[in-house]
C-alpha cells in the first residue's frame, strides 16, 4: 500500500485529509457515526474572542453544484470552546486538532489565538483573514496584503504553534497576499474560502437568504480554488493547504497536484457525512491506479 502520510508544519499526518471549518463543527457530533481518528485532523468551527448567534435566517440556499451560505460564525466563544468544547472532543480524538480562529480586529485575533495556542489539543491555529476589518471600515483583512500582513504579524508575536493563514478567493491578486503572509511570519496558508454567491427566489422576487448574499462553495468552485493553489504554491516556500469543491479522492490528489500539502474538505461534509472518512479508504486503490507510491511525493507535481 502506498505512503499517504504527509508533514504539514512540523507535524505528521498519517494522511492529508482534513474537514474544514464550519463543516464539522467541534469534531464530537461526527465521533458518533464514525471513528474520526481516522482523520489526519480536522478544522474546529470557526471561533470568535465573544459568542455569537450568528446572522438572522435563512442562512442556506441551495444551487447547481453547489450551496451559498450566510451562518455568520455562529459560536460560543473561545473561554467556552476551551472550557467545554474541547473535552468533550478530547474523549473522541487523540490527534492534535486545527484551531479555526475569525475576529473583527487585529485585538481580537491576538486575543483568542493565545488563548487557543496554551490548549494542548491544539496544533495548528488556522487564522481566517476573510472577516470584516471593523477598525477599517467594514473591508475583510484578507483583501490587502497589507492587512493581512498585520494580522500574520500580530498573531505570530503572540503564539508558539504553527500560524496557518485562511485567504479569502474574492480578490484580483490572491498570490500578492500569500507572500505578504509568508514575509510576515506566516508558518502556512489554507485557501480558498468561499466564493461570494446569491440566490433569488422567483416567487418572492427576493434574495433567499436574510443575508442576501453568501458564501459558495461546493463543487462548482473546484477549478477556481486548484487555479489559486497552484498560483500560491509556485509563489511562496510555505505549506499550502487546499480546498473548494474537493469530494473524491481523485479530486484529492489533483489539489496535491497544483500544491497542497494537505487537503481539507467542506460543503461536501454537509451532503455526506462519511465523505472524509470514505475518501482515506479509497485513497490507495486511487493511488495505485495512478501509480503513486507516496502521496508527499506527488506535492507540486503538476508544472
């Protein structure tokens, strides 16, 4: 069988798959359909310095390919993710987990990302860029290099554990902000979150969700995020993680193809519960049909 163990930042995965964020919520309510230490790690639901209800409803649309998405980082708050989140995982997972952390300042991000970076369950803090800039006028962090600099560089003062970097895809030069992050200190970068999509419902003649807008993802944006990971991977020496519309094995390796160190997986999780889990077991009979005998082997291997 082939090797599909890979070292993402210092720590090794005993394979690349990843849940992402926001679609696995804090790992406990997936322990109870299957064994998630089959996992190489997975991505905590986005977590925020104070709890937050999120934005009002319908948060949910459906489309060809896809789904839009408006949840708004409903979470409880980093003292209560600490205090009762992750016990409750720890009884469900013995790996080292990703901290996805969102904030609306810089304050904010430093805040809760050393808070997170003193759990021991903690690997990785996943730092999401694609919030609004409050201070800055409502504009997310993740859409100037400047910007998201300043947060890569405020984070990493403040933690020890690897700094991963979440860039969001609604930019002209997603590669310019990469390196920014890469320049500033950053251990990895995670992309794409998700593309800025709308539904009208034709009864109605209203957008369908509350939020009017929302974040597409889902299959349909596939090409889109292998596109930006490998214009990243060719621009900057850190480890990439990838994900948009991954939801095969086969999907797997194309990201590992354009750059990707390790893969995570979203709004396939939320069709299919077992998706992660079925993808690793089918992982080497794919590998072997094409020919691969270690997937860290095969990182960038499409120039």
């Amino acid at each position: 069988m082939g090797k599909m163990s890979v070292n993402l930042c210092g720590i090794e995965l005993d394979n690349p798959i990843i849940p992402a964020s926001g679609t696995f919520g804090y790992g406990y309510e997936f322990a109870e359909l299957y064994d998630i230490n089959i996992l190489g790690t997975f991505s905590f639901k986005g977590t925020t310095k104070d709890a937050r209800f999120g934005n009002p409803t319908p948060r949910i649309a459906e489309c060809t390919a896809g789904m839009i998405n408006a949840v708004g980082l409903q979470n409880p708050g980093v003292e209560k993710v600490i205090s009762e989140e992750l016990p409750k995982l720890k009884k469900c997972f013995n790996k080292k987990v990703m901290a996805n952390v969102s904030g609306f300042s810089v304050d904010d991000y430093v805040y809760t990302c050393e808070k997170l970076d003193k759990c021991e369950q903690v690997g990785w803090l996943e730092v999401n860029v694609s919030c609004p800039n409050v201070h800055g006028g409502g504009m997310s962090f993740g859409t100037s290099p400047e910007a998201a600099a300043e947060v890569t560089k405020a984070v990493k003062a403040k933690t020890t554990k690897p700094v991963i970097i979440k860039l969001s895809p609604n930019v002209t030069d997603i590669v310019s902000i990469a390196k920014a992050c890469e320049e500033a200190g950053a251990d990895g970068i995670s992309l794409i979150n998700t593309l800025l999509g709308m539904r009208i419902d034709l009864r109605t003649k209203k957008p369908v969700i509350a939020n009017k807008m929302g974040g597409f993802s889902g299959s349909a944006i596939f090409p889109v995020a292998v596109r930006m990971v490998y214009q990243v991977a060719n621009a900057v020496k850190i480890p990439v993680v990838g994900m948009g519309g991954v939801s095969s094995a086969e999907d797997v390796i194309e990201m590992m193809l354009a750059g990707a160190t390790a893969v995570e997986i979203g709004a396939a999780n939320l069709v299919d519960p077992f998706i992660c889990r079925d993808i690793i077991n089918e992982l080497p009979s794919v590998m072997e049909k094409y020919k691969i005998n270690s997937l860290s082997e095969i990182i960038g291997g499409a120039k």
